[in-house]
C-alpha cells in the first residue's frame, strides 16, 4: 500500500493495485484485499508504527526533540489529531487519532493519551520542547507536560487571565507598541492561578499581529523562534492533502479506517523523508532537485529520488534515520527572497514578577 501510494501520489485503492506483485489475477482481487486490511479490527496501527518511528529516532544525535501538536479537518465531518516532531522545516508523525467530530477544537481528555504515548518511542534521556497553538491551552495540559517532564511553547488566547498578584488581568490588556514585546517572568494565569510560568507578549510587525506564548522556561525573543516550528505540522497536513497524497480525495468515510489510513501516510512520509535526507548527504540533490541552492522539501526530494531510481534502476534505501532537526542546506526558494528575510527584531522589556510583587509589598 506504501509503494501504491508513492508509486501512483494518490490516495485510491484501484490505483495502488497497479504497483502490488500478488498471486492476484484480477485488479478487483487486490483492490479488496486492501479494503478488507483498512477495515481489519485486529490491525493496530499505532502498535505497528511505534516500532518504525522508534528505529528512525533510536539515531537521533541532537540533547532536544520539538514536538508539536494540532488537528486537521476533512469533510467537516472527521477531525485528525496529530502529534509530529519537527524535522527540518517538516513534521514527520509519531502518533494520531482519528474521530468522527466536525470541529477542529478537541477536549484534552480526547488527546492525553497521545502525550504517553509518544514517552514510547523517545529516545532515552532526549529534553523534549512540545509546541501547541492557543486551541490547546489548558491547565490540565500544561500539569501532563510537567508530570512528564517536558519542556513546552503554547500560545493563548487574548482573554487568558494573568495574575502577578490577586487580581487577575486578561493578557490582551497589557499595551504593546509596534515591534514590542514583552516578557512577564513568574506569573500564574487562568482562574485556577496554575504557576508559576513565564509570558512571552509582543505586537509583530509587519504582520501587525498580537501574539501571546505561555512557557515552563523564563521568555525571550528566542520564544518566538521556538513557537515558530510549530509551522512545521501544517505543512506536513498540507503533504497529506493538496500538496502531496490527495487525502481529501479519499472516499473512506469511516474514522477507524481512516486511523489505518494514516498509517500508510506515516509509514510514506517517514520513509520518503529519510531518503530525501540520505541523498541529500550523498550530494545527489540536484538529480531531481532542479534549484541550485535546495528549493525542495525532504520529503518532496525523496518523493522525486524514489520515482527516478524506480525508473532508472538504482537500489533503493532499505534504511529509516532521523539523525538531527538541524539542517545544514535550509530551503529557500531564491536567493533574492532569502536575502529580504529579516530576523525577528523587537524592543523587548523583561518583569520579574516576583521580584515586582515582594518590591511592593516591601514599599507597602
């Protein structure tokens, strides 16, 4: 089903039949055989694909591991919930659940169990930076991450109450200028006064938006960089949609199904992923990677690599490694663009908020 979907970039049984060596005689025959596996109960995919992503990372060279977090929609009538790490401008997947929900919006309950399961297939001793958007914010969360001993960069809503001492202040009150930001070290937040956490508040331009990060770690600058990975998971939504597998295509309306869907999905992304690192390291790039600097994703690379070397005849990588996040050849689509790409530049103020509290009551 793998070599299907790499082989035809489709999501469609009758497709994927073409590229199956099989005692079937007729294209129907192997059709339903990929049927019956997708709708096969004693299939257990997140079982399966644990052995697989733990191989990849048991390699894994960098002291840190970013996790993100997010759901994706199909149909309005289903919701993907996703946990990836984050690997050189993608997310490669590491656990999901699929259910029948037309909100992209889900409880924390619904996801917990993900969070141990990932603990799994870490590897040992690895810090771990998890990133969510303000869709996830809860205390409840943020208490899983500390039993877990996880770092993490969550954005919140303007309406998140901060409390430096008993009157609790909404953060969309603090004023930010243009290019400002703003970081309360030692506050509490939410009605339940969940802490002590550190704030990360700025007014981004030219974009012109507010944003708003919640961290375990004193914030600065660096915050927003870090919270700025969690892009990656979009993009790996977009590799299984328009940008890659045409999963919207799919006319599987079953979440159980679609659960082992993702498998396959998983299982292609890991792979093409590794094999598009692996050429880049042998310096083949540029056999199916047009642009003179790397224009390409990883996984668009080893995507392109594998259909060349089924056509020319080459051996094709037998192995999974995810070595390190850290790319040596980021991406860029020109040099002109690269070069009008600025850092991110604020005039920032730091509070300690503690220290502000006991100055006070001191003075009083």
């Amino acid at each position: 089903m793998v070599a299907g979907l790499v082989a035809s970039g489709q999501i469609s049984l009758t497709a994927w039949s073409d590229y199956v060596r099989s005692r079937a005689v007729y294209a129907q025959s192997t059709q339903r055989r990929f049927s019956r596996w997708l709708q096969n109960e004693r299939v257990h995919e997140h079982s399966l694909y644990a052995r697989l992503i733990g191989y990849a990372l048991s390699v894994w060279q960098q002291e840190r591991i970013v996790l993100a977090l997010d759901t994706t929609r199909l149909w309005e009538q289903y919701c993907i919930i996703r946990i990836v790490a984050v690997y050189r401008g993608r997310g490669i997947p590491v656990v999901w659940k699929v259910l029948k929900h037309s909100s992209s919006t889900v409880a924390y309950a619904t996801y917990a169990p993900l969070l141990d399961a990932v603990v799994e297939v870490l590897p040992a001793g690895v810090e771990v930076l998890f990133l969510a958007d303000r869709g996830f914010a809860d205390v409840e969360l943020f208490k899983h991450l500390h039993r877990l001993g996880w770092h993490y960069r969550i954005r919140v809503k303007s309406n998140f109450l901060v409390y430096r001492g008993q009157q609790g202040t909404p953060i969309s009150f603090y004023p930010l200028s243009t290019s400002h930001a703003l970081f309360l070290h030692q506050v509490k937040i939410t009605k339940a006064r969940y802490g002590l956490v550190h704030l990360a508040l700025a007014h981004h331009y030219p974009s012109r938006e507010r944003w708003y990060v919640v961290s375990d770690q004193p914030t600065t600058t660096e915050t927003f960089v870090e919270y700025g990975l969690r892009l990656d998971i979009e993009e790996n939504f977009l590799d299984d949609k328009s940008n890659g597998f045409q999963l919207e295509s799919s006319h599987i309306r079953s979440a159980a199904m679609l659960s082992r869907l993702c498998l396959v999905l998983a299982v292609a992304t890991l792979y093409l992923t590794s094999a598009g690192t692996a050429a880049v390291e042998r310096g083949e790039r540029r056999q199916v990677d047009p642009h003179w600097f790397r224009g390409s994703s990883y996984f668009k690379i080893g995507w392109h690599w594998i259909r060349k070397a089924l056509v020319q005849g080459w051996g094709l990588p037998t192995t999974l490694a995810l070595k390190s996040a850290l790319d040596p050849a980021p991406c860029i689509s020109s040099k002109s663009q690269a070069a009008q790409q600025q850092p991110l530049y604020f005039r920032c103020t730091t509070v300690d908020c503690a220290i502000s509290l006991e100055q006070s009551l001191s003075t009083a």
